[in-house]
C-alpha cells in the first residue's frame, strides 16, 4: 500500500471531476462519495456500474480507471452492499485492505453472516468522513454565530461557487473549533 500525504475525504456535494482534477494539479489527493441527486455527477457511469455490480457479493470493490485533462489519473471505486453499490471517485488509492482496518459485518440474503474489510479509499472515507459531518453540522447550525451557512445564503449553481463558500465556512468552523478549544484570548 502506498503512503499518501496529502489526502482530503470529501463529501458528495464536492464529486465534481474538475474540482478533483484541480486539487490533484496542486498535489492533493482527494476522494469523493458519489451520490445521484436528479442525474449522476459528469463523468460517472453509474447505472452501468451499479447494473456490472448485480450479481457481486457483498463487500466486492472494483476500480473504473479514468484519465482527465493532460495525464491526471482518477479512479471511480465501487462497492456492493447489502441493498445498494457505494462509489467514490478518487486520484488515490488501490484495491488493497487499509492495514488497520477492522473487519466489517453485513447480512447476506439468507441471513448467513458476511465478513469482509473495506478496501483502502473506502475504509479512509468511513474512517474520516466524521470530521466533513462534524463540519457541515457546525456550519449549518448556527454554532459559530453565523446564523446560517454562507453556502446558503450565497445562491450559486458555480462548483468553484460552492466550493469557495465551504473553505470559508470550514475556516470559520476552524475559527470556532480553535477558541472553543484554547479558551478566549480575553482576560
């Protein structure tokens, strides 16, 4: 398994290729859950994969190799679940176990137990993906003063948009986080 050192776990909202693509050009890997909204994001096959995952067992992962722009590799992972098929695009990641990764449990059709470990982008997306939830809590409640997200407020169909009101919404989560945990410089 290769080392990776800059990683970032995004959630669906960010499953943008050129978003990933651009992030990558800069050296940050970058993973992201695919979910259909209306339609699938640009670029993802998702009723072929989900129907090439029909017959799979339970904790089967396949890899799509893609390549973007000029030389910039991704990688759509899927994997078959108990009553759906789980995709992330990615510029990182392989069909091995994480090291530490611990066994995971499912039910197959006839109630026989099912063990399997997630693969790597996988097993880093579950492991991870409670600070973007974290985040996107803090953001969208109030906590941080703001009231309401910028995101929100900020009416946008733009991908770059929407990606520049998260940085700054996670920075003022960040803010937050970093006072509520140091104390406040006031005397």
């Amino acid at each position: 398994m290769e080392h990776w050192e800059s990683v970032i776990i995004l959630d669906s909202g960010f499953c943008v290729l050129k978003g990933i693509v651009e992030l990558m050009k800069r050296g940050v890997f970058a993973s992201a859950l695919i979910k259909k909204r209306r339609y699938w994001p640009k670029d993802v096959p998702g009723e072929e994969i989900k129907t090439e995952f029909n017959d799979k067992a339970i904790g089967y992962t396949g890899r799509l190799s893609g390549m973007a722009e000029t030389n910039i590799n991704f990688d759509i992972f899927a994997m078959k679940d108990q009553d759906y098929v789980l995709m992330f695009m990615s510029t990182y990641g392989s069909l091995l176990e994480n090291i530490d990764q611990k066994t995971s449990y499912r039910t197959g059709d006839a109630g026989q137990p099912i063990t399997f470990k997630y693969k790597e982008v996988i097993g880093n997306h579950y492991k991870y993906r409670g600070a973007v939830d974290e985040h996107n809590a803090k953001r969208h409640d109030g906590h941080t003063g703001a009231g309401m997200s910028l995101e929100a407020t900020w009416n946008t169909t733009r991908w770059e948009n929407r990606v520049f009101t998260y940085i700054l919404g996670t920075s003022e989560v960040n803010a937050y986080l970093c006072r509520a945990y140091f104390g406040s410089a006031e005397h």
